[in-house]
C-alpha cells in the first residue's frame, strides 16, 4: 500500500485550539424576578400535580383485606 500524501480534510480542527478570536461573546442574560417566581411555580405545579395523584390513587391501589370475600351463587350450590 502507499501513502497518501496530501493533508488530512479535517486538518483545520487540530489547530481549531491554536486559534484565538478577537470577538467576544454577547453578556448573558439575567433573569427577572417574575422569570424566577414563574419558574418556581410551574416547579411547585408539577410536584403537587405527582403529589396529589399519589395521593389519590393510593387507595386505589391498597388492598382491602377488611371486606369479606365474596362469592358467586354458582360455586354456594356446589
């Protein structure tokens, strides 16, 4: 087999770290109070909406050992 010789294509991003830019990024963004209040509310939302169904399908979900067993009348007569 013989070599290649001409540049690898991708060869720009081994010196991609060499390379400086004189340009900086934009500031970022603070958030307002009411960004901050909005946030925390869809939050506190969320975890009472998982809260409030766990509590109502507990029920659902418990077994009743209290109540007796019921039978159908077909298998009394056997």
């Amino acid at each position: 087999m013989f070599r290649r010789r001409e540049p690898v294509p991708f060869a720009f991003l081994a010196e991609a770290d060499r390379f400086r830019s004189n340009v900086t990024p934009p500031p970022s963004e603070h958030s307002s109070a009411g960004q901050i209040a909005g946030r925390w509310l869809l939050g506190l939302t969320v975890v009472a909406a998982l809260v409030g169904s766990l509590v109502i399908g507990m029920p659902a979900l418990s077994l009743d050992h209290s109540a007796p067993t019921q039978q159908s009348q077909a298998s009394q007569g056997r």
